[in-house]
C-alpha cells in the first residue's frame, strides 16, 4: 500500500507544474480553478564557488530562482505549494529561503527510499519542503555545498537543470546563468550537456567564457532551452563541468605500486651488491 501512495506521488509529482530542478507536489489546498498552478521562470542565477576544505575540493551553490504563477486573471492562488529539490551526494548546509525567510525542509528520500532523482552521474537523493503564501510572484534562494566527484583522474560536478516538463505556452523558453569561481587552481576544464540517461560519450560540449580576479578563474556558462513541442529540438539537457586540479599529486594505479616496490627494492640490491665487489675489490688490491 505504501508503495503505490508512493508511485503515485511521484507521478502526479512528474505530471505537475515545477522549475528548473524545483518538483512541485500536488496540494490539495494549492489549486487555481481545480488545478494545479503552472509555474514559468524564465531566468534563472546559478553561483558555484569551487574551493579546497580540508584539501578536499567542495562545490559552494547558491540558486536564485524568480518564478511566476501563470493563469491568475480570474482567480487568486491559495494554500501551500509542496516541492521536492535534488541533492548531489554527500550534499551539506542547505539553506531554503523564501524571500527573505528561512523554510523548514526535511529528506524526502529518507522517509521514501524510493524516491530518487535520476541524473546522468548517478541517482540523487531530494530534500522537502513547503512553500506558504505564494503570490503572482516570487523569489526562491537554495544554497546547498558537496564534495566533487572525481571520475577517471578529473573532478566533475552536475547542475541538474530538468527544465524538460517545465515549458509550456505561458512559457516558451528559459535561460539559465551560471556563474563559476574557480578558486582551486584548474586545468582542462571541458562544459558540457548531459541527459538524464545519457553516458560521459554521449555528452554534447557547450561554449563558456572565462575571466580572472586575481587568483580567482571565473566560469560564465549559458543553457538556453526551448519548448520543445513549439521549437521541435530536443533539450540539451543538465550541465556537467569536468577539469583537473593542476596542484594534484597523480593518483598511483593499484598495479602501479608494486611495480614501483620492486623497482625499488631491485636498484637497492644493486647498489648493495655493486658496494660488495668495490669492496672485494679494494681489499684484493691491498692484500696483494
């Protein structure tokens, strides 16, 4: 029983109105005309602040989400508006704010093992929470901080955009700002577009632009999406920023490190045997 309440949250979750990475539940209180809101943002402001804690590297977010509610002209939006948002692994210090007040949130994932977010990196867990007294228009502010992954030598971090059931005829399009402060010294940094079930070779590169403040390597990324029932193109999907730290020391390979034992252990017994005969050598000298 628990497990079809559950599937059918989820699809009625899917099946509503939500934002960029924002999943608004149903309520049954939170109705225009018997149904649920449509929500459009058409802007959206990502700030990530990639930094070294512990000399671990972290990724800083913080979301700036202004969104509308559409078809208001006769009626006047009532109750609270559920949502889910998707945490990378390992995800610490959230911080939800509504205006200019902090929300209570809970881990969704923790009372419903089930519910996961899909992304091209791996499953997400998601976080609760209720937006109350919510007008035509309004700010939402997510900060939220995660160790990086690393994958194959290169650190990698995903911004999961799932702006695909979002657009609608109220709202055509949205653009998403990013803006990334490299504060680790960086190299090869490569930005790309991921589908949810998409793998790493299937990535499509997208362009970015980058300045510098003092130390500071500054990332300015751009994802423009369309509806795709108006645009006819597929959405390019969530971004996924990859590079390498320049002051890593290389990770030795698990066949690597006996090599390098027995490399040392040889030169050792060389050297060893080379002073045994230096010293044969002289005392055969002397003797004689």
């Amino acid at each position: 029983m628990k497990q079809m309440a559950l599937a059918t949250i989820l699809i009625l979750a899917l099946l509503s109105s939500a934002v960029a990475s924002l999943q608004f539940l149903p309520s049954a209180s939170a109705k225009i005309n018997g149904a649920i809101p449509t929500l459009s943002m058409p802007i959206e402001h990502v700030n990530y602040t990639i930094t070294i804690i512990n000399g671990t590297l972290w990724a800083k977010i913080d979301g700036n989400y202004p969104i509308y509610i559409q078809n208001q002209s006769d009626c006047t939006f009532n109750g609270d508006q559920p949502m889910v948002y998707p945490m990378p692994p390992g995800t610490t210090n959230i911080v939800v704010t509504l205006g200019d007040q902090e929300l209570n949130w809970s881990n969704y994932t923790r009372s419903y093992p089930d519910a996961l977010h899909q992304t091209a990196i791996g499953d997400w867990w998601m976080i609760y929470s209720v937006l109350g007294n919510i007008s035509g228009f309004f700010v939402l502010k997510i900060h939220y901080e995660h160790p990086l992954e690393m994958v194959n030598g290169s650190y990698l971090f995903l911004y999961d955009l799932n702006i695909s059931p979002y657009l609608s005829g109220q709202s055509e399009n949205s653009t998403a700002y990013f803006t990334v402060s490299m504060e680790a010294n960086t190299t090869d940094l490569s930005v790309y577009a991921a589908p949810p079930d998409s793998v790493a070779s299937q990535w499509k590169p997208i362009n970015y632009t980058t300045t510098t403040q003092g130390a500071t390597k500054i990332v300015n990324i751009q994802m423009y999406s369309e509806n795709p029932e108006l645009s006819g193109k597929p959405l390019a999907g969530d971004l996924v920023v990859e590079f390498s730290d320049a002051d890593q020391v290389p990770e030795l390979s698990g066949w690597m490190i006996p090599v390098l034992v027995d490399a040392v252990l040889i030169a050792l017994l060389l050297y060893v045997k080379r002073k045994s005969v230096l010293s044969a050598l002289r005392l055969k000298k002397t003797s004689s």
